[in-house]
C-alpha cells in the first residue's frame, strides 16, 4: 500500500502475508491512522510503484488507531508527476515502475 502524510509525501507500507488478518479490517482508503511500532527499512524492491529510499513495515506490535476527526491537512492524493526525459530514462529500469 502506499500512505501519504500531511506534507503529501509518499512512502510504501507493506503487511507481511503472516499477518494481513490482523490488519486487513483496520484499513480503509481514504481514512486517516495514526500508526505506531512499525519498522522503516531501505525499500531495495524491485519495481517500486513510488520512487522512496525506505518503507514501512508492519510487524506484530505495530498499532493501528483511526482518528475519527476532520483533518484537512491530510492530502486525498499524492502525485509524483515526471517529465518526458524522466520517463525515457525509466524505460529500461527494473527499479520503478
């Protein structure tokens, strides 16, 4: 998945399949959480979906607690918008997508 914060800045956040049913219920698109003990790690994935040096991981102890309450400074969506020699030069890296 990827989670975006109040400054529009996107990382990737990643359930390990061992622990999706503890998770998948307390997740919802377009809602707000306020996540805690979870791991950031260097994303080394091939084919990233965003360009991020690291990642979240959620681990067994990670806390997911959803804030009910308006918060505007929350962007609904994350761009990262490239240039036409941006996007050639990705043509042939199996990093990112």
């Amino acid at each position: 998945m990827i989670v975006i914060d109040e400054n529009g800045s996107l990382m990737t956040a990643m359930v390990r399949n061992n622990l999706v049913n503890k998770f998948n219920h307390l997740l919802k698109e377009e809602n707000v959480y306020v996540l805690k003990n979870f791991k950031v790690v260097e994303n080394s994935d091939a084919f990233k979906v965003i360009d991020s040096k690291l990642k979240i991981i959620f681990t067994p102890l990670t806390k997911v607690e959803k804030v009910d309450t308006h918060v505007p400074s929350i962007p609904m969506h994350g761009f990262h918008l490239a240039c036409e020699k941006t996007f050639n030069d990705r043509l042939n890296d199996d990093n990112i997508f």
